[in-house]
C-alpha cells in the first residue's frame, strides 16, 4: 500500500514510510487516474462480467474537499475494467489510456521515490562546498559571478560544478554499505533560505550517497560519480 499526501510544493510519500518523492510520478498517477474513461462501445453487462472474472490491478482512493472517491481496476487478457464509486455497474476501460493507467498504477514504491541527491533542482545555489579527499572547494554565487574568498571565478567551470550536482541520482536504493564518506557536499539556495547537505562513500562500483534529512541511502554509478569528481 502506498500513501501519498499533497504538500506545499508537491506530493510526500507517506505510507509506508515518510520519504522523499518524486513529485512528478505522483502528477502522473493522478493525470492518469483522472483521465480514465470507460469504453462506451462494451455494453455495461459485459463489461460487469468480465470485470468479475478479471485480475486485481490495484485500488485507488483519492481524498479531497468533497470526500473520497475509489477507483478499483482489473485486467482480463489484454483489457482493462474498473468499478468506481461514483456511478453504480463496472466497465470497461477506453484503450487510448488504459495502458498509461496500468502503468502508473504498478510502479514501485522505489519509482515513486526521488532519486536526485539535491532538491536545489534548476533553481541557482548561493552558495556551494566541496570537501573531496584533498581537494576543498568553496563557491558563492551573485547575479552572474561566482567568486571564491572574494576572488572571481571562471563562471564555465563553476556552471559545470552544478551541472555535475544536479546529474547526481540514485540508480536504486540500498539500505547498506554507507561507510566512512569520502566527499561532503553543502548546497545552500532559495537566498540562504533552504540546504541540501550531502556525503558519499566511494564504493568499487560507484558511491553510496546519504543527505541529512533522511536515512535513505542512494547508490551511484561510477559514471555519474567521476563525471561531478571531475567537475
């Protein structure tokens, strides 16, 4: 079972734990629940008996202002029918969005999960640290220039950095091998307002990121991974 619940900029994952989510699989889900339409050309008394021969799907229910509405779905062979709560009789659904309805409704937990390592999205940061073995970087951001302990840096490279840091995404969740982090990574943005606080510990294959806010730990790929080490 999965719960989702609407928040200020965006959807929360509630059950079955409170986790980071993909705000977008969520709008997706809900397009697809609201577009689904049934196939007028199947009479209701066929669609009512195949529907009760059919395999569960899933069942949705959708809490607003004016109550819960709940949308049981089925599948027999190739076809699809549902029974909803709004209106009495099942029916068979129209085909141009059956599939898409389907799909969504059979993502994993994992799928609806946000897989990105920082929430600073394209937004622009104001300020960026990097603590990587050695190598420790401090950035600040104003308008176009991006400068470090006053001095001006070359913009090309400092875009590159964010570029690099918006690419870092979990290939899967894992719920081990988080270490002793090698990299530690602060992101401040939204004017100071908001930070996204990161460490990865290099793995053979890859890193094993974890942020502050949550004990989601998020594997990475060694591409990804030397793509942002080089930037």
């Amino acid at each position: 079972p999965l719960t989702f619940g609407r928040v200020k900029n965006g959807w929360q994952i509630q059950k079955p734990e409170p986790y980071r989510t993909d705000t977008f699989q969520v709008e997706d889900l809900l397009t697809q629940l609201t577009r689904a339409k049934m196939d007028t050309l199947t009479s209701p008394e066929a669609a009512a008996k195949a529907f009760a021969h059919a395999a569960p799907v899933a069942t949705a229910k959708i809490t607003g202002s004016s109550g819960t509405d709940t949308l049981e779905v089925r599948k027999e062979k190739d076809d699809y029918y549902a029974k909803s709560s709004t209106l009495p009789g099942a029916y068979k659904v129209d085909s141009t969005n059956s599939t898409a309805l389907a799909e969504a409704l059979n993502r994993s937990l994992d799928e609806y999960r946000n897989k990105q390592l920082f929430d600073f999205g394209y937004t622009d940061p104001d300020k960026i640290d990097v603590h990587s073995g050695a190598t420790s970087v401090t950035l600040a951001h104003a308008g176009t220039t991006w400068t470090s302990n006053g001095q001006k840096m070359d913009s090309a490279s400092a875009e590159s950095l964010v570029s690099a840091l918006r690419d870092l995404a979990a290939t899967q969740f894992v719920t081990s091998g988080f270490t002793s982090p090698e990299i530690d990574i602060t992101v401040t943005w939204d004017s100071g307002r908001k930070t996204d606080h990161v460490q990865i510990h290099k793995t053979n294959d890859g890193g094993i990121a974890k942020r502050d806010d949550s004990p989601s730990l998020y594997q990475l790929d060694a591409v990804t991974l030397n793509e942002f080490t080089k930037a």
